[in-house]
C-alpha cells in the first residue's frame, strides 16, 4: 500500500547539504523536546594507549556514574574576562566550557 505524501516546498540548501525525513513521528519529537530527564551528551576522553580493555571499562563506568549524580542549577556572576578564560582553556581541553568549570570546581571542592 503506497502512502502519499505532502508535496514539499522546494527549499534551496547549502551545497553538500540534503532535507530528509524525520524516523519520529510529531509527537514523539514534542516529547522529546519537552522531557526534562534528557542531559548533554557525555564527553568521555580516550585512555592512554596502554590501557586494558578492563581499566577502559571501569574508566568510563566511573564516568557515567559520576554523570548521574544529582545535579542542581546555579546561577553565578562572572567577569566577562573570567568567562572567556575559561571557554578558552575548555576547548584548548577539548571539552564543553560548562563541564570543564563542573571539573574544576569538583577538584576544587575536593582538595
């Protein structure tokens, strides 16, 4: 049985760039946008070259465990000075500015 479909607006795109269908339906898009449990995506950084398959696991067992720990939204003023030092080292870091300041302030709290 062929299902027919909306005829599309022609939309011109970047080159190298293609439109294709979303494989979720409207609403199970609107509940995704609208579910408050989804996070950022993890960043998990490669171990050194000599790690066993064991220690890759446990590494990063630790850090999905330590990505659940309950987590609660603060609102801080910084120097805007402050602010870029920090975008800078994190992405030197290769990491979300966000995550790196979570790093910082854990090792921090933790000395």
């Amino acid at each position: 049985m062929k299902t027919k479909c909306k005829k599309r607006e022609k939309i011109k795109l970047p080159k190298g760039f293609k439109l294709v269908d979303d494989f979720l339906s409207k609403e199970e898009i609107e509940a995704l946008e609208n579910d408050t449990t989804m996070r950022d995506p993890m960043v998990i950084t490669g171990g050194h070259e000599s790690e066993t398959l064991e220690e890759s696991i446990a590494r990063i067992s630790r850090a999905i465990a330590e990505a659940k720990e309950e987590k609660k939204m603060y609102s801080i003023r910084l120097k805007v000075k402050t602010v870029e030092s920090i975008k800078r080292k994190a992405a030197a870091a290769g990491i979300p500015y966000q995550t790196y300041v979570n790093v910082v302030l854990d090792n921090a709290a933790s000395a």
